[in-house]
C-alpha cells in the first residue's frame, strides 16, 4: 500500500461527501421541517455523528430546498462564537455573504440590529437557515447569551424569518431550563434522534472504507466485528486498519486492543 493519507476521520467531522455514509432518514427528516423555514432539533449521545449530519446538511441544503437557500454552519465550540457580536456576525455573513457588523451598545441594540437585518434578508426571498452545532456551548454561557438572544431568535423562528437546525447531547428544554434560562425557544423545534447506525448503514460504511483504504474484502468483517454499528468506532477502526495495512504490520487482536482503548478514551474526553 502507497504512502497516501489515511482517508478516514480519527476526530474530525466528516467534510468529505463520498465519506458520509448513511443518515439518510435523518437528513429528509430535517429537509422536510425546513421546507417552511421548521427548526429542528438534533439529539444524540456524543461521538454519535451529530456535527457531521449538521455540516452535511448544510452543504446540501441548497441543492435539496432551492436556490433561494441561504445555509450557514456555525461551530459553537469556537472562540469566534462566544460572544454575542461574533455568534450573530457569522450568522448574518452566511446569509448575506459579506462582512456585517452589528451596530448598536447593548445586547439588546445589537439583538434589534441582527432581527432588522434577517428580516431585510428575508424580504428578498431569501430563505435563511442557521446550523448550530454543539448548543451546549450556548447554554454554558447563559450570562453572554441569556434569554434575550432566545427570545430573539424564537420571534424570528415563529415569525418564519429564518430556520435553526441544532445539535446537542441532551434535550434543548432540559440544556436551557438547567442552565438557568427561562426561554421557551425549544418550543418552536421538532426532535430528530440521532442513533447509531442501522445494519444497512454500517455494512456499507465497511464496504466504503474497502474502497476507499484499498483493503481485502475480508477486512469487512473485522470493521464489523470490531465497530459494530457505531459510527466512531468503525472510523477509528478503519483508521487503524490503514495505517497497519500502509506499514504492513497487521495482527487483528492488536489491532482491536488499539480501537477499543482509544475509542474509550475518546468517549471520557
């Protein structure tokens, strides 16, 4: 085997099309909500695929809800996003595709300005939908944030000025009621679950990762075996699995010792 990049995603979110497998109920689910401009919440374990589906979605919301889409993905871990100014800049520069600052002193100014500017967004047709990704980074910071920004956003959502797609852990009513916030944003989104993948999708995440690692055929079943049906693990197994077959050093229980303890090392983090 060459010295190529190992084509499979150890951490990241997967960026690659070719490389995003399954998902395809999730996907509709949350195409379908959008049609008219719905918000939708996405809900699973860590490490499940949350990011990537919201990336994904992102990429393909034009081509799936026409040419009028305006679709931003927002990485809410990112110290660009935690502040008010930051957060609501990035939003408006995917729909707008240029630089907008937010006039105004206060919170409240700033929140005025942003809804102001959806709106002049909006009347040109545009149909404008933010991917929020990682919401907890939102709800730890309740006192940059609070319920204003909520409010604010949840009269846009009613108002069919713009849509969310969300990604979290938990429940969005549990996240902001135990943050200490009173908002009932939650109330404006349907739940899509985000689970592991179905047999069907994990056979052929295994027949992708044959493809795209140049790998036996018979290294189907060890993927299997080892990743099961959860996305992490089948990723860093293929990964694994790549970097044994490129240095021609390949003993399966090794192998599997190595997944297993770094998958649980991933899940602590």
């Amino acid at each position: 085997m060459g010295q190529g990049q190992n084509p499979f995603h150890w951490r990241a979110t997967v960026t690659d099309p070719p490389a995003f497998i399954g998902r395809d109920r999730e996907m509709q689910a949350i195409f379908t909500r959008l049609e008219t401009l719905g918000c939708v919440s996405v809900v699973g374990a860590r490490r499940i695929g949350k990011s990537s589906l919201l990336y994904q979605a992102s990429v393909r919301a034009q081509k799936a809800l026409g040419a009028a889409c305006r679709a931003v993905f927002v990485d809410l871990l990112s110290a660009k996003h935690h502040s008010l100014e930051g957060l609501l800049g990035a939003i408006l520069h995917g729909f707008a595709g240029e630089e907008s600052a937010l006039p105004g002193a206060t919170a409240t100014e700033k929140l005025a300005a942003f809804e102001d500017a959806v709106r002049m967004v909006r009347s040109k047709g545009v149909m404008a939908v933010a991917f929020l990704d990682e919401f907890e980074a939102i709800a730890s910071r309740a006192k940059e944030f609070g319920d204003n920004v909520l409010e604010s956003w949840r009269s846009l959502g009613n108002d069919n000025q713009m849509a969310f797609v969300i990604s979290s852990a938990r429940p969005l009513d549990e996240l902001t009621q135990q943050s200490g916030l009173t908002s009932s944003f939650y109330n404006i989104f349907a739940q899509t679950k985000l689970d592991e993948f179905s047999e069907k999708e994990a056979r052929a995440f295994a027949a992708y990762a044959v493809r795209a690692g140049q790998f036996e055929l018979t290294d189907e079943a060890f993927l299997l075996r080892v990743g099961g049906r959860h996305p992490l693990k089948l990723q860093v197994a293929a990964w694994h699995l790549y970097a044994a077959r490129r240095a021609g050093q390949v003993d399966f229980g090794v192998l599997q010792e190595r997944v297993q303890d770094e998958v649980s090392a991933m899940m602590k983090a």
